[in-house]
C-alpha cells in the first residue's frame, strides 16, 4: 500500500514540477528548445521540445535503477510516479491537445476540453513572455467552468 501511495503522491508532485519547469525552464533559459512547439503548424514529426522528454525520462530511469539494484525500493516507485506522469502527458498533450497521433480526434468530455482551451489559451501568445496556463492535468478553475454551463 505504501508503494502505492508513494507512486501516486509523485505523480500529482510532477504536476508541480511540470508547471514550474513548463514556466521557468521551457519559457526561460530553456526557450531555445520550447520555442518550436510555439510554431503553428511546425512541419517535422519531432521538435526540439521533445529534448524535454528525455530530460524528464534520466531520473526515471536512473530511480528504477537505484531501486531494483539496492535496498532502498522505495525509488523504484518514485521513478515509477514519474513514468506514470510521462505516459499521462504524452497522452495528453501529444495526442489529445496538439493531435500528434490521431488518436482521440473528438472528445466531448467537460475536463478534456477543458485542458484543451487552456492549453489553447497557452499557445495563443507565441512569444516567450506573457504566456499563462504553465500545467497540465490542473488548470485554472475558470476553463472548467466554461465547459459545465
């Protein structure tokens, strides 16, 4: 139960860290990388934004590492919150929001289009300052309530 619970109280620490990176790294010093995702209609199946992935997937990694290979299993399941996390924002943002894989093309559930406006509403500055709406599963209140009226 604890291994669970550990797993679950990361992945919903991630939305945290995504905001946080999404606003200081990816719209600050990392903009060089995040800038493409910015493009309408950016041509290539892949963006430098994608180095992102990676970036996030090195501590996973290296946490089911350190807990298969040690005593201290505990690890395995932080690294395993944050696979979760990865596998939920790909899910999310590649397929549903900017419809990379034509996957899920309409959808009429509140809360998915509810992520959907926001993340629009994210794009709609193309610049690097300005821009709000930095999460991704948890966003302002006001664009849920738009889709329950």
């Amino acid at each position: 139960m604890i291994y669970a619970l550990i797993t679950l109280g990361i992945f919903v620490l991630m939305e945290g860290i995504t905001w946080c990176t999404h606003k200081y790294v990816m719209h600050g010093f990392g903009w060089f990388l995040h800038e493409d995702h910015h493009e309408p209609g950016y041509p290539h199946v892949f963006e430098k934004n994608d180095a992102f992935f990676v970036v996030f997937a090195i501590p996973s990694m290296a946490l089911f590492f350190a807990g298969t290979y040690t005593p201290h299993t505990y690890l395995f399941f932080i690294g395993l919150g944050i696979l979760f996390y990865g596998v939920a924002y790909f899910l999310v943002h590649d397929v549903l929001i900017h419809q990379r894989f034509k996957w899920f093309k309409r959808t009429n559930n509140w809360y998915l289009k509810a992520l959907r406006k926001a993340h629009k509403v994210h794009h709609k500055n193309m610049g690097k300052e300005d821009s709000q709406c930095f999460g991704m599963l948890f966003v302002p209140l006001k664009f849920f309530k738009e889709q329950i009226k």
